[in-house]
C-alpha cells in the first residue's frame, strides 16, 4: 500500500486533478469528501473522455465530481496479496482506495500485488 498518495476532492477543477494525475504515477486517484471518506475515483480514462469530447470548448467550470466514477471499488489493508490479486485480474481495476472503517488510508496497486505475491514465492510463504 501506498500511504503517501493524496487524494482528489469533488470540488476541485478538472484541470488542476489532471495536473496531479500527470504527475502521480498511478493510473486513478481516489476522491474523497471532507472526512477522508472515498466518495468516488478519477482515472485516466475518465478524464480522457472528458477532454476529448471537451476539446472544441473547454468548461474551467467542470470539476471532479463531475467526471468521476462515483461507486469506486475499495480495498481492505487485512485483504491478502492473493484475493487482490484474484480481483484486479483481466479488465478490472489496476488500482484501489485502501479504506478502513469507511476512511481513506492510501493505495494498493497491480504492481504493490505482484511484489507481495513474488515475495511470497520467494520466501516460500503461503499465498492464502
């Protein structure tokens, strides 16, 4: 997991969350409300959407909340390197919102699975 990423909030502008898309080196950012709650998740791909079908007129108006995916997939920090692993196969999502008791704690990601899950391996651990 990584603590470290701060997340977007629904009221910030569209514009400024594709800012710190570029820069982060995920794919998506969390959104969350003033209680470090995940209200919902940007990716890229949102975004894309958005400015290709924006790109005649951009609207500095459009925010976040606006384009987000409002019913984000989050997981748990006691779910094992395995279930993630089972859950971000094939077209799902490559990054998740880590929450416990319904606040935001950071990400996990495809690659956070796969060293976890090479540890293991490594270290001849069992994978459940």
């Amino acid at each position: 997991m990584d603590a470290s990423v701060v997340p977007l909030k629904a009221g910030m502008g569209l514009t400024q969350a594709v800012s710190h898309l570029v820069e982060s080196r995920y794919p998506g950012l969390p959104v969350v409300n003033d209680e470090n709650v995940v209200v919902g998740f940007l990716s890229e791909h949102d975004c894309l959407r958005y400015l290709i079908s924006s790109s005649y007129y951009v609207d500095e108006r459009v925010q976040v909340g606006d384009v987000m995916f409002r019913q984000a997939l989050t997981a748990s920090p006691k779910e094992t390197a395995l279930n993630l692993a089972e859950r971000m196969e094939g077209g799902k999502p490559k990054i998740y919102p880590v929450v416990e008791g319904g606040k935001y704690l950071g990400v996990v990601s495809r690659k956070h699975v796969m060293r976890a899950l090479r540890d293991a391996l490594t270290h001849s651990k069992a994978l459940v």
